[in-house]
C-alpha cells in the first residue's frame, strides 16, 4: 500500500499505472477454471482436495505430460496451457492474489513487455523442469511463472544494490534513489514471504516443487539479463548481460535436453 502511494505520487517512478497483463491473465484463469468445472464436472474432494475438476479434464485441457510434449511434440503443454490452468479453487485463489498484486505491481515497475517476456519465459522453465523432475505427473498452473516474477526481482534487487552503493560513495544519489533503496529492500523481505507462500503449494495434488523451482531460476537468469542494463558502467553492463544471456540459455538448454533424454 505504501509503495504504491509513493509510486501514484510520482516519488517512485513506475512506467504504468496499472498491471494490464497481470489483471487480463487472471479474468482468463478464472474463467478457464469455471468452464473446466462446468464441462468436466466437479471432483470429489479424495479425488482433487483442491476443489476443481477431474485430472482427465485438466490433461485434455493442457496440462503439462511430459510423455505427449515429447512422444506426441504437443509443445502447448509447456506453454501456455499449463500456466492458465488450475487444480482447483485453492490452487487458483493462491496464485492469482499474488500476481494480483505483487506481480501486478511488477508489471507497473517494469513495464507490460518486460513483464511479459519473464512470465512467459519462467513458465516455459518451469514446465520444462517439472517435464525433467517429474515425468509421470501432470502439472497446472501459473505459480512457477509468478516465482519466476520473484527471481527476477531478486536479480533486480541485487544489480540496484550494486549501482547504489556505488552512488553512495560517490555521494551522487539523489532523494528519488534513496527512496527506491528503501522500497527495494522492503520488496526484498516481501517476496520471500511470497515465495514461502507459493512454495507451501508445491506438494498438492497436480502441483509440483519443479515448477516453482524452474521458474524461480529461469526467472533469475532472464532477469539478470534485462535489468543488467541499469548498470551506467558499460564494462558491468555489458558483461552482466552476457552473463545474463549465456545463463538463460544454458538453463533452457539443459532442460530441453534433459527433458528428451528422459
């Protein structure tokens, strides 16, 4: 709430007022879940303690299957499906009040394209490692997409630290830094009690550790690569977005990989 007022008042710049993406892709997450419930039917609880539908129905919607994106090449089941689709009410109401908010405001910091480009390149990483760490489950929902939110930011929080620092030596940081540093290290203790929460769904029925996991580290490596480009020294830049390409592409090269050799 507080960051938020400062970022309406103009004291923390933000690049838009509202989360498009984040509030756009939970109407739709909603509405897919109600529709897989009112054509598939209602589990029973000993079934889907998540209250939701059948497993068959979240599978025939796009759940991912490690052994139909590999055998069957059915490449929608890393992304997108997996990341619209829930196992229940539970599984749904958790995730969408995170990026409803803390996701939401990511989006606002980052701008809608940025945020877009993390999203989806977490969930990619976190279907391929669920594919890897647990091929014969299948795997709904956005929360390694929104880890992946988190990581991202952690990548952030530590390249702003670095360039802070070094405008505190200099005694050069303006009144706007400051304030940032502050709402940054806020943001720092708020995402680890957000990945604790996202983290106590990953041993659920249809819900996996892999996920959360994939899409914590894919989101790290991309955002190392993004935000590097806050860095004013152009030998830090320049080598931070190396470093920020080469891991993300040896995160999705080795998961593919292992993914088939699986």
């Amino acid at each position: 709430g507080d960051v938020e007022a400062l970022a309406d008042s103009n004291m923390y710049p933000v690049r838009q007022r509202k989360g498009y993406l984040s509030i756009v892709f939970s109407i739709i997450q909603i509405l897919i879940l109600l529709l897989m419930m009112f054509m598939g039917g209602l589990a029973p609880l000993n079934v889907n303690p998540m209250v939701g539908p059948y497993p068959e129905t979240l599978d025939n919607w796009g759940a991912k299957n490690t052994e139909k994106i590999v055998h069957d090449n059915e490449w929608w089941r890393i992304f997108p499906c997996p990341v619209f689709l829930h196992a229940g009410l539970f599984h749904l109401l958790g995730n969408v009040s995170v990026q409803l908010d803390t996701g939401a405001f990511f989006e606002r910091e980052w701008g809608s394209l940025v945020w877009f480009i993390i999203y989806a390149g977490s969930g990619i990483g976190s279907s391929i490692l669920s594919a890897v760490a647990m091929p014969d489950s299948i795997g709904v929902g956005s929360s390694g997409a929104v880890c992946g939110l988190f990581g991202a930011k952690l990548a952030e929080l530590l390249i702003v630290k670095y360039r802070c620092k070094r405008a505190q030596r200099k005694n050069n940081s303006t009144v706007q830094e400051e304030i940032g540093h502050e709402i940054h290290r806020d943001q720092l203790i708020h995402i680890l009690i957000n990945v604790v929460v996202v983290g106590a769904f990953s041993f659920v029925p249809f819900v996996d550790w892999a996920a959360h996991l994939g899409g914590f580290v894919s989101g790290i490596a991309i955002g190392i690569m993004f935000f590097s480009c806050m860095l004013r020294r152009p030998i830090f830049l320049f080598s931070c977005v190396m470093v920020g390409i080469v891991l993300t592409v040896i995160v999705f090269t080795w998961g593919i990989q292992a993914m088939y050799e699986k």
